[in-house]
C-alpha cells in the first residue's frame, strides 16, 4: 500500500494484496487528495491565505481547549459535560431523555471518544494523560443498559481509534513508550460484552444490552424487543472487523458480517433499497420507507468502508447496487427525499434530516462529485439562513425540528468536498461553521446544543461526537500536511471519525467466504463506472466546474426550491407540467377536480358542508396517475397535520445580557397566548429582574416600587396566569416570567406549553409573558443571588451576542430599563411548531381555498403510510404540561466517583470571567 506505514507484521506495502489494489484510489477512500491542486486548475474562488488557514487552525484548537478543559474539570468522570449548568451527566441522577441515554453507560463517554483526536490535533501530551486516565477510571461493568449502535461508534470505536495511535506514537519512539495494549484489552473486553446482543436467528442484533448481564432476565431489563435500525444492524463492520484482526479473535467479524448479509438478504428485490427499520426475528421491514439519513445513513457509508478496509469485493458489488438505487429514486437534486422501498416513485415524506449531511462525504469518496457539491450547497443555504442546519426542514426549506445539537456531517462533508476538489470555496464554508459556533454556542463551560434554531435557545448538553468529530475534520480542513504528526492518509475514518490503520487489510484475515452478492442480483456494469477516480470525469480542467454547479443553488432557500420535470413525467413523455399539489388544491377549481379524478381520487359533497377525498387506485387514467394520487393524498394529510401545529405558537427566548454573561446564555421558555407578542417587536422587552412579592403573583403586589420598569419573577400555582399579569402590570412591571414550581423539570426533557387565558378578554393585558421551567428558572435566581443587577431581554429569538453586549456600560437597576419597540414586523408564518407527528388517522379536516368548506380526507389505499410518530427524545412540544414528570433511571450501585460535581455560582462565574476575557481578546485579534 502506497503510504502505509513500514514494517509491523503482517503488514503489506502493495502487490496483488487488497492493498495494493487500492493504490490507485486511496485518496478517494479517505477523501484525501494531496494532489488536488494539480488537477483542479485556478480555483473559482479566491484562494485562502496561508496565514487565514493557520489563523483559523488555531482558533479551531482555542475552541477544541476550551470544550475539552470544562469536560474535564467540571464533569469528567462522567460521561457528558451539561455546559449550562457546569456539571456532568450522569445517567439516573439527571431525567431521562428516552433513547438519547441509551448512549451514557458511565464509561467516560466523552474522554473515549475524544482520545484520537486528542493526536489529530497534535496535543500527544494530553493524549497520554487521557489515556491513563481511562486506564485507570474506566468500568466496563456496570448494571446499565446502552445501545449496541452507541456503545460500538463511539465507545469501541474511540478505543480502538485511541490503540491505534498509541502504537503509531510508540513506534516513533519518542511518546507513549509505556502503552501495553491497555486499551485494546479493554476494546476486547467490551466487544465481549457486546456479543450476547447478536443471540438472534436472523443474526441481527437486539438494539440494547446490558453490560453486566446481557440479556439475561431478568436482571438485564432488556433483550424483549423486537425491531432495530438498518443502521444499528449494519454499522458494525468496520470496529468490529479490526478488533478481531487486532486480536486475531475472528468472532467479532464474524457476528457483524452475518448481520450485514441478513440485511442484503432482506433489500427489496425490485428497488434494492433497504427501510428503516426491521424485525430482529423475522426480518420482515416494519418502517418500509427507505432514505440516506436517520435509521439507514451509516449502513451505506460501511459498506463502502468495509470494502476499503477489508478488501472484500461483495461489500463494494452490494454498495454500488444500492447507490444505483438511491440515484435513481431518493436523488432528487439538490434533495434527498425518503421513498417507499415497495413503490420507490412515491415519497415518502417532504421533509428532510439533518442526518443526511454526510451523504456529500460519501459521494465524494464514491466519486461522484456533482451531486455531492448539489446537495452541499443546498444544506449551506439552509445553514446560512438558521446559522445551523435544524434536525429536519421541509422541502421549501422551513423548519420542521428545530433543534441543533452540534452535529458534524455537514463539516465531515466540507473536509471531504475540500480534500477532492481544492476549491477554496469550502474553506469560507469552515469559517462560517467557526464563527457560528462562537457567536452562537459557546458558553462559559463549553459549547450548548441549540434547543431551537429559530430563537437561538440553548439545550444544556454537549455530546461527545462534538468532540470526537466536529473539531477533528475542522481542524483538518485548515491543517496543511506538515501541520500534522503522522499520514492521515495511512487511515479510513469510522462513522464516529475514529482512525483504524489500513494495514489492517492483510491483519488475521478471516477465512474466504462465498460472494453471496452476485447470487441475488445481476448487477450492471454502470454501476461500478463511478468506482476509482476517473480524474478526468471527477476533476474536469474547468476551473469554474464547481461554482457552475452551486451557481443555481445560491437563492435556492430563499426562493424554494424550483420543480423540474418529475420522473414519472419524465418516463411517460407528458410534457413539463407538474402533477397537481395538495397545498395548491382548490376545492372549487374545475380544472383541479379534473386532475383529481384522472388520480383516481374521487370528490364528495358531505351533508354538513365539508367535502370529502377518497382515493381508488384501479380508477386512476393509469399507474403513474395513481402514484400521483397516492402523493396527493399524503401531502393533504401532512398539510393537515401541519396547519394544526401552524396553530400553536413557537417558544420565545430569555436571554441573559448583564455582565458576565452577556447574552451568552439563552435559555428556551413557554409563550402566552395573551399580552405583548414578541414576534411582533423587533427589540423585545429588557429589563432587570426582580422577584414579585408575593412570589406566586396571585395577590396586589407588595413591592411595587422594586418592581416598576422591570421584569417580575413569580412562581407557578395557586392562581391563573393572566391575574398574575395583570398584578405585575398594575405595579408597573414591563414584562413577566412564571417560574414552574415543579423541582427539576426541564425544557430537556418535558414538552413546553403555552400559558392559556383565563377564558375572559385578555386585551387588557399589553406585557410580555413567557414561562420558564424549574431548571432554567433555576439559573436566573442564582445569578441574583451572586449578581443582585441580573438584566435578561425577552424576544423571539436570541439577539447577537457581540462585542456590543459587552461593550455596554452595566445598567443599574434603578436606570430605566424599559427598552423596547412597537415597531410591527410581519410574522413569519412559515414558522413550523416543534411537535410529534400525530398518528394518521381516516379522516381528518380543514379549510378548503375558496370555499367555506372543510376537507374530509379518507384513505382506503393501505399502500399509503400514516405519518410516522416522531420520538419524543428528539424533538420538544407547545404542548400542556404533562403532569407526570419525567423518571430517571435507578442505579443499583451508586459510586461516590460519579457523584455530580456541583459547584457554586461565584466559582462558575470567576471561570466565566477568565473565559469571557480570553473570547474577547480572540474576537478583537480577529477584527
């Protein structure tokens, strides 16, 4: 292998090795290209300074210290840093998250993670330290049931990635002369763990397991379920298949290459896609709609891998069928869109996640350039109008989840998009990811994931794929070769960016095995014409190719994304015109009810004024008219359910803009449905905070004159929110924030809810109202207890948090703090409601366009899916507060290791500080 590293055993440098196979096209695998100024000629865009690029580099390792430094001291060893409130995770001492959790098993998820690329970023000293510390803290046996997906990406797969460069340094001779092989023990030691999971028929493993009893009952609570993720099933190859060949313990290959022929086994034939989901036991696919992103995303990407890493061509033989696929039905560029696997010209929803990120990366390690620069376009834009890429947005591009939590596939995406193509353009791309992080998610104790991208609210969490991979490909993206320690060409990047060594191809190889491949499909040679860099294909000698593809994408967000001709038109010759659209339906339209019946969907009058829809596939003017009709169906459906959310309003924001916090902590609170709308006032309400006696709010205020021109803190309970309001606006409050009383709820983990009227006219009220749970309330009383002068501003969204915030002379809270604007904007009402999904039922109703019916939609095609119900650890509610709060986990074995570290507010505040000052000398430098 070209660059390997020499020597080692069992190590090959080339030949009729799978190594030397590979020779040619190595770069592509790793999505490097070292000559790529060769083959691209004259960039399009201006090239970047050598001098910017080493700026940037070191900005991205300012902000790597400053996430990694608060890991460590203010949560490690627990297995996440809450950056909000300076402490850590520890799963059954916080409220649980649902499946989020699944991925904490109090093995210092954070440190592991993190461990490679501690070296990427040339902190060898750190590393060293690190990798002590788990040597010496880290338990792998404890009563605690984690995901099998989670626990293999990130745990045994940053142990693995850590033992591989710890050899790599050992071998330089000057660091790490001490390592044994004490993280491959325990990588081994947890692949053991890991196994009792695959005890199924089908080989599929179940998506939980307990790392002390497996699943044994019933101690393990685990091992009833009975469906899992393509993705949980199929990314196991790549940390699996090198602890057997670090190892030389065949078992682990074995269980993760049985997995995957079960799920190419269970493809739909006709389609050769996969759904989302399927029954461990049977194999049958319980979610049948099939896409690139959540549930299916890094089951294409091993296959690729798998190929490069293992040698074995059956992996790249099913890849290309699948990609040949996903082209042909889910591409619709610049979009992905989920299809049924059964009928893969129907969508399957009009909305995309954010998961889907990495598919540029990917198709740059394919080869295939254009559509990687398409959709990477399209998801900048996306970007550049949210500052970060919301969970899911709809195909005109509005938010449908809102939140954010600091995810890497769009960086991994630009490192690769650089690495093919050179093209400086993807450089200002990193820079835009920097300065939105900075300006928009650093906090005092690191980096907050965004609650809502449209208010800018923070989510108290900072997942360890932050650190393992978002600052990794950054600071790879800046970095020139000499910049780093070792070749990182020598190395394929897991889905997690944890490093395995290519020389692990010619490493305890398994025994050879039968091409099941080949048995199933006849595959085309198109296929494989994408596979091996055409150089000429890939890299045309047009210095313009890449700005000529993103050229049409520049307004494609503010514009929506313009329809061309559909497939089905395209297959059928029927001209441009596009099938008809439910959100463009108009019950008394001719010409549509025309449309509607050649779909074979059929138009009744009701009796109580509505108008019912109801769709017979056999009576559609031909098959594709019936695809036409089975989406018009969905759509109207979808449209429905949206227009119900549409009603609820979105969350507001309290930000805190006083000293030392400066608008740096913004935390998610509940909307009224009376007072002072905040969507309407470009400024919002500011004021100093004062607490309202009494504090529930329910009684003529005692305190009128603390309270006049600020903002009143009250308690929830005991009387209606309105009263509350109108007694603080009496005594002369400019706006009000109700506290839950209810301990440690959180907007974490509970559903916000809007505050009602009392069912009286309301227009009395003119102040601004907004509702914070107990945790984040929480946070403004002990910063008043520190600071009594604590100002907070009341908006939509989060304003800028720049040098003018901090600029400001601190306002004392007897100044007039009343700064506010009636200035009316228009509301943006495109706006989506974060809500679940709602099941789909047989009707459902609206208003019709034109007419002052409702539409009653019935659907007896049972090839339509009801829209899916959306995970509620995912995405947040408007919805009333639920009355049960939220359980947390019992731990059997409580360990004072991981008791929280709590710390006081003015030793939080005297880290803030000394953070805070180093920001702004960063932030004056840059400017």
């Amino acid at each position: 292998m070209s660059g390997a590293a020499a020597g080692g055993e069992g190590r090959s440098g080339g030949g009729d090795s799978p190594a030397g196979r590979w020779a040619g096209w190595k770069w592509l695998a790793l999505g490097l290209l070292s000559a790529s100024s060769v083959l691209v000629a004259a960039p399009a865009a201006q090239a970047m300074s050598r001098e910017e690029k080493r700026r940037l580099g070191s900005q991205v390792l300012e902000m790597f210290d400053h996430a990694y430094s608060n890991y460590m001291e203010h949560a490690y060893p627990a297995d996440e840093l809450m950056p909000l409130t300076c402490r850590g995770r520890v799963r059954g001492q916080e409220p649980s998250r649902g499946d989020v959790d699944d991925a904490l098993g109090k093995f210092s998820l954070t440190l592991i993670d993190t461990l490679d690329t501690l070296v990427v970023l040339n902190k060898t000293k750190e590393f060293e330290d690190a990798v002590k510390n788990v040597i010496r803290d880290v338990n792998l046996d404890n009563d605690i049931v984690v995901s099998v997906f989670e626990t293999n990406i990130r745990v045994l797969g940053g142990l693995l990635g850590g033992h591989s460069v710890a050899i790599m340094l050992k071998e330089k001779g000057e660091d790490m002369q001490w390592y044994n092989g004490e993280l491959l023990h325990l990588a081994k030691q947890l692949g053991y763990k890991l196994l009792p999971a695959f005890n199924t028929t089908s080989g599929l493993p179940y998506p939980r397991v307990n790392l002390k009893f497996g699943l044994r009952s019933p101690e393990a609570r685990t091992g009833t379920e009975t469906d899992t993720c393509t993705a949980c099933a199929g990314t196991l190859i790549l940390e699996f298949a090198a602890l057997s060949r670090f190892t030389g313990a065949s078992v682990f290959e074995e269980y993760a290459r049985k997995a995957l022929d079960f799920l190419w086994e269970k493809r739909q034939r006709s389609s050769n896609l996969v759904g989302v989901t399927i029954n461990i036991h049977t194999g049958d696919w319980v979610r049948k709609d099939s896409g690139v992103g959540a549930g299916i995303d890094s089951y294409y990407e091993y296959l690729l891998k798998a190929y490069v890493l293992l040698g074995d061509d059956s992996f790249l033989e099913r890849f290309n069928t699948h990609y040949d696929a996903i082209m042909r039905y889910i591409s619709q560029p610049p979009l992905l869109l989920d299809v049924h696997i059964h009928k893969p010209m129907l969508n399957a929803r009009t909305w995309m996640d954010s998961l889907l990120a990495f598919f540029p990366g990917l198709q740059v390690l394919k080869g295939d350039i254009r559509p990687a620069i398409e959709t990477h376009e399209m998801l900048y834009q996306v970007i550049k109008k949210h500052n970060f890429l919301p969970e899911a947005f709809t195909t005109d591009f509005r938010v449908h989840w809102a939140q954010h939590p600091l995810r890497p596939e769009f960086a991994e995406s630009t490192y690769f998009l650089y690495k093919a193509t050179g093209d400086p353009y993807y450089l200002e791309v990193g820079k835009t990811l920097i300065e939105n992080l900075n300006k928009y998610a650093r906090v005092p104790c690191g980096f907050a994931a965004m609650k809502d991208v449209r208010t800018g609210s923070h989510e108290d969490r900072m997942d360890s794929f932050f650190l393992a991979e978002m600052f990794k490909y950054l600071y790879l993206l800046f970095a020139d070769k000499e910049d780093l320690t070792f070749d990182i060409e020598d190395y394929i990047f897991t889905t997690e960016a944890h490093l395995l060594p290519l020389w692990l191809s010619t490493t305890n190889q398994t025994a050879p095995r039968k091409n099941i491949t080949t048995e199933y499909t006849e595959l085309d040679d198109s296929n494989f014409d994408w596979t091996c860099p055409n150089t000429q294909i890939l890299f045309p000698n047009d210095p313009m190719y890449a700005q000529s593809i993103r050229e049409p994408l520049k307004n494609v967000v503010d514009k929506s994304c313009p329809r061309g001709i559909s497939r089905a038109e395209e297959i059928s010759g029927s001209g441009p015109k596009p099938p008809l659209r439910a959100r463009d339906f108009m019950a008394s339209n001719p010409e549509h009810l025309e449309i509607l019946k050649k779909m074979g969907v059929s138009l009744i009058h009701l009796k109580d004024g509505r108008v019912q829809l109801v769709q017979h596939a056999i009576q559609a003017a031909s098959a594709l008219d019936a695809e036409d009709g089975l989406r018009f169906m969905q759509e109207m459906i979808e449209l429905s359910s949206q227009q119900q959310k549409e009603q609820q309003l979105p969350p507001r924001a309290v930000q805190i803009v006083s000293h030392p916090f400066f608008g740096r902590v913004v935390l998610t609170a509940g909307p009224a449905q009376f007072g002072m709308d905040l969507s309407k006032h470009i400024s919002g309400t500011r004021g100093f905070v004062v607490i309202s006696k009494p504090y529930n709010g329910c009684s003529e205020i005692t305190n009128p004159e603390a309270l006049k021109e600020k903002i009143a803190l009250m308690q929830r309970g005991q009387c209606m929110f309105a009263e509350k309001a109108r007694n603080i606006q009496k005594a002369g409050a400019v706006g009000g924030i109700v506290i839950d009383d209810n301990e440690g709820s959180s907007s974490d983990t509970a559903p916000l809810f809007q505050m009602a009227g009392d069912g009286k006219n309301t227009d009395d009220i003119t102040i601004p109202m907004l509702f914070l749970f107990n945790k984040e309330g929480s946070i403004i009383l002990d910063a008043i207890q520190e600071y009594e002068a604590v100002e907070v501003l009341l908006s939509d969204k989060a304003k800028d948090r720049d040098l003018d915030m901090e600029g400001m002379d601190q306002k004392s809270p007897d100044n007039d703090s009343h700064n506010q604007r009636s200035e009316e904007i228009s509301t943006n009402l495109n706006l989506v409601s974060q809500h679940s999904e709602e099941e789909g039922g047989d009707s459902l109703s609206f208003p019709a366009e034109s007419s002052g019916n409702h539409l009653s939609l019935e659907n007896q095609d049972s090839c339509v899916p009801k829209p899916q119900e959306a995970s509620s650890s995912q995405i947040s509610k408007l919805d009333n507060y639920p009355e049960e709060q939220s359980k947390t986990e019992s731990d059997s074995s409580p360990s004072n290791t991981w008791d929280n570290k709590g710390q006081s507010m003015e030793s939080i505040l005297a880290d803030w500080n000394e953070d805070i000052e180093a920001f702004e000398m960063m932030e004056k430098d840059e400017l």
